[in-house]
C-alpha cells in the first residue's frame, strides 16, 4: 500500500443531545429537521468505500442501518468492500483522478496525504461529537489535520487490540493468572511453547496484526519513530532492547509468521495450532462455532512493558468525503445517522465491540460489560497511541505505516538473522527518506 503524494497527484453521550432531538432522528429523517443541520441534496446517491470486518455482524448491521437511511432520506447507498490492503491504494487513486466513492471509511492518518481533496468536516465532527460525549484523543491526531486547521475526516472508531490466550494451557504451563509484563509474558510463552502450543504474531504485511504488536513492543520499551519536530529516532537504546526481545518472543512462535496476513492468525487459533497472539475481538467471537476453542478462549489487556504506559496500538477508521461528491451534504448527513444512538448502539452491540467508537459516550454501552472477553475492547482508544508516535501525525507517519517500516525492522532481526543495529540503521534510512518527501 503506497500513498501516491501532492506531486503524483497534481505536481459527545447521548445525554448531549436533547430528547427531542434524539427521538427526531428516527424512524424519518423528515422528522429530524431541527436535529440535524445537513440536508441530503435532491436526487442524492451516495456511494461509500469501506472495508471488510472480521466480524460478519459488524457489515450486516451496517448495511440493515444503511437501508434505514434509504427509507427515511430517499438517499441510495452503494456500499462496496474491500479487504484491508485494499482501501488505502483505493482512495489514494480516487483523489489522483477526482472520481469515485464519495465517501470512505479509510485508516488511520490517510486523509493527511489529500486534505485538499477533501470537504470540510468540521461541522459534522462538532455536530456528532457534542451529540455523543465528545472524542477521545486519538480521534483528534488522526481527524483533525494541524496544517490545513480543520478536521478533514468524521471519526468512527478502532479496530481494537488485546491479547489472546487459552486459558487451559496457560493454567497448564504454570500460569493461573495472565501475565502482568512483558518478563512475565516471554516466560509464559516460553512454557506454551514448551508443551506445544506455540504463540503466533504476523511478521509479514499485516495491515491490522503486523502494525499491532511491532509498535506495542517498541513503544513498550519506550523506542519511538519520530521526535516531535518529525526528525527520526528510530535509533535509540530502547529500539535495541524492543528487538532484542522480539527476537526472543519469535523463537517461541509458530513457524510461517513471516508470510501472515491479517487473517492468518485468526485461522491458526481455531485451528488449535496457536496458545497466544494479538488480535481484535474477532477470534473469541468466531470461535461460538467451536465450543472447546469458545470456552477456553480469553481477552485480556497486554501488559505494560519496561516504559510503564499504555503501548497499543490500533487501527483507527474515519469517513472522509471527496469535494467531487456531488452530494457531501447526504453524505453528512448518512455518517451523522448512522454514528446515532439508534443505528449505533445495536452496530457497536451485534458485533460485540469489533469496533470501538471515538465517541466517549458509546463506552457506557451494556455490551462492554456483558462478558469479560469483551471488556479489554472497550478502553483500546483511552490513552492509545498513534502511527509515527511521537512524531507528528501526517503524510509522512502515514508512508511508513503503509511501507511497513516498523514490521520489516522487527522481521529482519526475527525471520532474517539481521544484526540488530544492521536493523534499525535501515529502518533509520527509509524512515528518513519517507520524511524529507
């Protein structure tokens, strides 16, 4: 997945919104005039990119919540899906040649790379976020672009990320309780290992698994990309140590992870090869179809490593609306309905928090606490960090994010026997060529 650049394109809880306003906003959209400021234009149709969940429900529910829409607007919807690698090239070639979706649900920083080609998202991100609470930071760094000053994407949520174990085998190899670090985590793994049941984690393209856990373990060890001025600092003491212990987690792990993409790790846990790997809540939610794997299946939050802080990292989705649309206000006016109390508190519930809303008012939704398994999803985004943490979010964080920069540095130590060092002085080299574009 390559960003194309400027030059290849063209040298807040629902306790915030009244009562009124929250019962205007279904079932007709007629009713809704003075809950909502965005109007659908007349003969509107809307075309919308998005991709593909891991969780059926989460794409089921949306295009019910769509259809919905339809009804009470007049509006047609086309939703297309694609699977994750996909998006990002996809809405990249749609700014390059000014047609296409009108909207995308893309990730992570992707609207940085042609704020000029987008609508103006300030007022719906206004509108949505005092409806619902507000956002959590992370819906910031990734929606609203400092350069530019205004938000150029309606935030959605994360994909979030919690470790995966089975729970009878851990017991079995001495642990009755989870691991509470990243020393205590390499000793469990080690005893899996031991008895057969390795952990596995994508060393290969993996859009959501790959980023996951290389940036959990760098930024655990306080290892960073970018400074604050956007200069590198990829090489540092605490990138060594992060790769030194990754080096020493892969040789607990199944054999292929060089090769895995984002589905990869999912099908080796059901198929009872894995005891451990990072993942969404999509597992233990696919796993009701085997019983054993279902009841022995757990979700916990990975523990802090040496830097003592909240290291995760997730793949963070938002909806940005292209200025070709010919219809950006029902394209508003779709997000702002489907991001509403009544579509999205049975989208967020049906797929047992696959994805965690930006909006902080949707933590409080039952679902969180209906089984611990779903719990640890709930707060992926309350002090989670970003791609090119702790530089500035932007073009350049989201290049090597899409080049996989951080994923190849940790697989040239693990899979390809590269001296550290060797490692980060070439992750140091790319990281500063992608910054100096």
């Amino acid at each position: 997945m390559k960003h194309l650049d400027r030059r290849e394109f063209l040298q807040t809880s629902a306790a915030g919104i009244g009562a009124a306003a929250l019962a205007g906003s279904f079932p007709a959209l007629a009713s809704a005039a003075d809950a909502s400021p965005f109007k659908p234009e007349k003969g509107a149709e809307l075309q919308l990119l998005r991709w593909k969940g891991f969780v059926s429900k989460d794409d089921e529910i949306w295009a019910q919540n769509t259809a919905k829409f339809e009804k009470a607007s007049g509006v047609k919807v086309k939703i297309d899906s694609l699977s994750w690698p996909d998006v990002t090239p996809k809405a990249a070639l749609a700014a390059q040649v000014g047609s296409g979706p009108d909207i995308i649900m893309g990730w992570n920083d992707d609207p940085f790379v042609y704020p000029d080609k987008l609508v103006d998202m300030t007022d719906l991100v206004e509108h949505v976020g005092k409806a619902h609470g507000g956002y959590f930071d992370t819906a910031h760094t990734y929606c609203y672009d400092g350069e530019v000053k205004r938000w150029v994407s309606q935030p959605i949520g994360v994909t979030g990320n919690a470790l995966v174990y089975r729970k009878s085998w851990a017991k079995e190899a001495g642990f009755a309780e989870f691991p509470k670090d990243f020393d205590g985590l390499l000793k469990l793994a080690r005893a899996l290992k031991k008895n057969g049941h390795p952990c596995g984690f994508s060393l290969g393209h993996a859009v959501g698994d790959a980023n996951g856990w290389t940036h959990w373990v760098l930024w655990g060890f306080g290892g960073k990309q970018a400074n604050p001025d956007n200069t590198i600092a990829i090489n540092s003491a605490e990138t060594v140590h992060a790769l030194e212990y990754a080096k020493q987690l892969y040789e607990t792990m199944i054999a292929g992870v060089s090769g895995w993409l984002d589905p990869n790790n999912n099908q080796a846990f059901l198929a009872g090869q894995l005891g451990l790997t990072m993942n969404g809540i999509s597992i233990w939610a696919s796993s009701k179809e085997k019983p054993e794997i279902y009841a022995d299946t757990a979700n916990v939050v990975p523990p802090y490593g040496p830097s003592k802080q909240h290291t995760i990292f997730n793949n963070f989705t938002s909806a940005f609306i292209f200025k070709y649309s010919k219809y950006p206000n029902a394209a508003k006016e779709y997000l702002r309905y489907m991001l509403d109390t009544p579509q999205a508190d049975p989208w967020v519930t049906g797929m047992v928090g696959y994805v965690t809303p930006a909006l902080k008012g949707y933590a409080e939704l039952p679902v969180w606490t209906s089984n611990p398994n779903i719990t640890p999803y709930r707060d992926a985004m309350a002090g989670a960090k970003f791609d090119g943490f702790n530089g500035k979010p932007g073009k350049a964080a989201a290049q090597a994010l899409d080049e996989f920069v951080i994923v190849d540095m940790f697989a040239d130590v693990c899979v390809n026997n590269m001296a550290v060092k060797d490692a980060i002085a070439k992750a140091e080299k790319r990281l500063t060529t992608i910054y100096k574009r």
